[in-house]
C-alpha cells in the first residue's frame, strides 16, 4: 500500500504547504469518522478536472462507531464526474455538496457529503463522507452530539481553520471519540458527556453528572497537581476563545486521564469546545514502558552528539595548533562537518517521532558557516523558503549536502576580502524538494564541471545525492550572474508519467 505522500507525489504537483495540511487531515480524521458514524475518502484532480480529467482516492478511513459503508478498499481508484458527480462538483465550485446515491454491497441508500479542503485559500483536494440512511432514522443523545461537533468540524475543513499545524502533536496518543466525549457551550459549560467521559471523571472523584457544570473549574478541583490543574483551566479558556486546543495528561485521585481539546469555529463563528476523555490508568504501566523506550533512544542520540561535539572540540583544538595551512584547513572543513551531523542528533534527540524540521537544522548551522566564511570575506548566509520535515535517515545526509553547497560557494566563489551573499532557496512540492543555493560571486570558471571536480565537497555531495537521496545536483550560471548549485530530491514514489 502506498503512502500518502507518495499517492499525492504520483498523480498531483500540489506545493508543499497543500501537502502537510493534507497529511493532518489524514492524520486527524479518524476522529471526524467516528464522530460522523461515516466512511471517509480523500480525493485529489489527477489533473486540470474542468477538462475531464478524474480525480483520484488517495486515502480511506473506515469508523470504529459504525458499520462501514465502503467496503471494498477505494485508495487509487479513479473516478469520472459520471461516477462521483459530487466529489468533481466540490472541487470546481469550492462548495459542499450532498446528494443520495446507492450503496455498493448495502441495499439501504447513502448519503454523500463532498467538502471540499481548503489551504491558503485554494481547494485542494475533496473530501467525501458516506453515511448509511438507514441510521439516521433513529439518533440516541449520544449520536446527536457526535454529528453536531462532526459537522462543525466538517465546516471548519471546508474553511481550512482544521487542522492546523499546532493540532499536529496533540493527535499523537489522543483520545478517540469513542473514548469520552464532552460538548461545551460558549461559555464553558457541558453541554453534553458521554457516558465513558462520566465514568472517567467519576474516577477522577467527581460524585455528581458533568451536565450544566463548568468543565474548567470542575476539572481543576480535581486534579491533584495545582500546575496542571491551571494548565487545564487555561487550556479549556484558550479553546473557549477560540485558540487551538492541546492534549494534557492529568493525575486526580490516583486515575489517570488524557484530555484533549477542540476548538469548534464553523464559518468563523464560535461555537463552544469539545473535550476529548480517556482514562489511561490501567494502561499507564505499558505507556510507561514505551515512554520509557523512547526516552533511551532520545538519551541515544543525545549521546551521540555529545560525542560529535567532543570530536569537533578536538579537531578544532588541533587545526589551532597546527602550522600546516592545508591541514588546518582540512581540520576546519571536518570540524564543520561533524557539527553537522551532530545538529542533526541533538533535534532527534528532541523529537517523539524520529522527524525533524530541516528549516531549524539549517538556521542554527548557517551562523556557523558564516562564522567560518568571515575569516577570509564577508560574506552573508541566508535561508528563503521551506525545506519541511523530513525523517532523521534522510535528514542527516540532506543536512550534509546542503552545508557542503554553501561552504563551496563560500571559499570558491569570491575573491579574498570580498563581500557577498549566498542564498539558500528552497522550494517543495508533493512529488520534490527543490533546492537552489545561489551566489553572487565571480560565477563559474571556464569548463567547469560538477561529475570531473576533485574537491572533496563536491565530491562528498554527489556520493550523498545519488546514494543516500535518490537525486540531482548540478552547478550553472546563475541568471543574473552568480552561480546556482540546483538540488532536487524526490519526496515521493515516483511515477512514470511526467
């Protein structure tokens, strides 16, 4: 089964920034599947979709509250405006559209919902929500509240105010619906609690219904730390003001509770909060083991890179104390290197998911390059654009790459003494990250080529791009002088049709 990203690099060229809203879609939609008792695809154009192209299904989610409707798996089906009228109609008007169709393998008609997803203004993909008819003739209080915070949650997707890229961390062990669920009103107050949110507060010592009462202050004089209680407290207010929402873990009364909290703002408008609930206690042994695990492997890499540092500390000790001008340059050269790999390791070693964010690696090395850069010119380094997130295996030789680029640019292409700017441009898309580090030296020398170099930088660069990376690099003019070192890296599967 293919990943999203690789779905969305094969049959689409949305930018970056389309991607990682779809990817906190995806990341996020379980709840809205639960909440909405209704099966839920993701469908993109593959292709300009006024001139008949179809659009693709990308990702599927089922509900753990429902039957399914979807049965059969629907990821990279293509679909024709004949047969998903709605889906196609979404996606031209920017509109949700809702229509009755027939159910395949269900005799009981569905209810197609198609919301378009909206980020920075554009609709970039579709998404769909089937409901079997048949259980919407009778709504217990419980499915009422569900569909009402589904669909606000709908409309806030359709608005592009959901996710956002806060609510990213807090989906990581986050309660589901089925968990606890409470709805608040405007004003803090619980307009309904599902019968496991009860039970779960009840643990936590509370000897009355949660209905009528104010969550925040409820909450705080039951938990037993009176920081996290205030965190509570704020973090309710924060999601009432309409601020995003975040996940906290509380102690009260010997129990354990995972509370998570929604902003609910359709079209604008606020309209209260809801509350995630689970009670962890029983199962806060095993989370205690793998929080455990993964603060070793955090340990690990902050070892490491302790040990990188001491590495850096020693060669630049002996590149002082050396009278060998090419030694000392080589040391530097190495020094710069395993700083490198060593920024790398200590945001592992901050990080819950092995992910790191290019952008923060390559700002905290950019003084340090320039730093090195102003022995001999002055020259200026700067970052434009964003390099994303990426896994800490391809992080490390990207990283590499990109500091090798513009130290190369740095000693060779400016005269001594003189002053400059290297620009790191970064540009990325569903299919590629597309990196160009451009200078405004004195440009290319005459038959100059990138495969025949013997500089170790630029040799250490091609081994890195096409071993470890999968891509391209290349050195030309720059197209107002200069010179462009072009590197593009594959993000995704790559398909055969260009």
């Amino acid at each position: 089964m293919s990943t999203l990203s690789e779905l969305l690099a094969e049959y689409t060229d949305l930018p970056g920034a389309a991607v990682d809203h779809l990817q906190r879609v995806v990341g996020d939609w379980q709840l809205l599947a639960d909440l909405s008792f209704a099966d839920l695809l993701l469908w993109v154009g593959s292709g300009p979709v006024e001139a008949g192209a179809p659009v693709v299904c990308v990702a599927q989610c089922r509900p753990t509250t429902a039957p399914t409707v979807i049965v059969e798996d629907a990821v990279e089906t293509l679909a024709s405006s004949t047969e998903h009228p709605e889906v196609v109609q979404a996606l031209l008007d920017g509109r949700i559209v809702r229509s009755e169709v027939g159910a395949s393998g269900v005799e009981a008609p569905t209810l197609r919902e198609a919301i378009p997803v909206l980020s920075g203004g554009h609709v970039i993909a579709v998404l769909s929500r089937d409901t079997d008819l048949a259980r919407t003739r009778m709504r217990s209080t419980l499915e009422l509240a569900y569909l009402e915070c589904a669909d606000d949650l709908c409309l806030m997707i359709n608005d592009g105010t959901f996710p956002t890229p806060e609510d990213r961390a807090a989906t990581h062990s986050s309660p589901r619906a089925g968990d606890g669920f409470i709805r608040l009103d405007t004003a803090g107050k619980v307009v309904y609690a599902s019968p496991n949110a009860q039970s779960a507060y009840h643990r936590m010592g509370l000897t009355s219904d949660l209905s009528g009462h104010e969550l925040a202050e409820t909450t705080r004089s039951l938990v037993t730390d009176p920081f996290d209680a205030q965190e509570v407290v704020a973090d309710i207010a924060a999601a009432l003001a309409g601020k995003t929402g975040r996940r906290m873990e509380v102690d009260a009364h010997g129990a354990t509770v995972l509370l998570r909290t929604l902003v609910l703002r359709p079209r604008g408008e606020l309209a209260g909060a809801a509350v995630l609930v689970r009670d962890v206690t029983e199962v806060k042994r095993r989370d205690r083991a793998l929080l455990s695990k993964d603060a070793t492997i955090r340990e690990i890499h902050h070892r490491v890179k302790n040990n990188l540092q001491t590495v850096a500390a020693l060669l630049r000790l002996q590149a002082r104390r050396t009278e060998n001008d090419e030694a000392r340059v080589a040391l530097t050269e190495s020094v710069r290197r395993v700083t490198s790999i060593a920024v790398v390791h200590e945001m592992l070693s901050m990080s819950v998911d092995e992910e790191i964010d290019l952008d923060d690696v390559v700002d905290r090395l950019v003084p340090v390059m320039a730093d090195i850069a102003s022995v001999n010119t002055r020259v200026g380094v700067r970052r434009e654009g964003s390099l994303g997130v990426f896994s800490g295996e391809r992080a490390t030789p990207l990283v590499m790459v990109l500091t090798e680029l513009v130290q190369n640019a740095i000693e060779h292409a400016f005269d001594p003494g003189a002053t400059g700017t290297v620009t790191l441009r970064a540009e990325r898309s569903a299919r590629w990250l597309d990196v160009v580090v451009h200078d405004d030296g004195r440009g290319l020398p005459a038959g100059f080529s990138v495969e025949k170099s013997d500089r170790l930088g630029l040799q250490i660069v091609r081994t890195l791009v096409g071993t470890e990376l999968n891509g391209t690099i290349a050195l030309r003019p720059g197209s107002h002088g200069g010179t462009d070192a072009v590197l593009r890296v594959p993000l995704g599967r790559r398909s055969g049709r260009n």
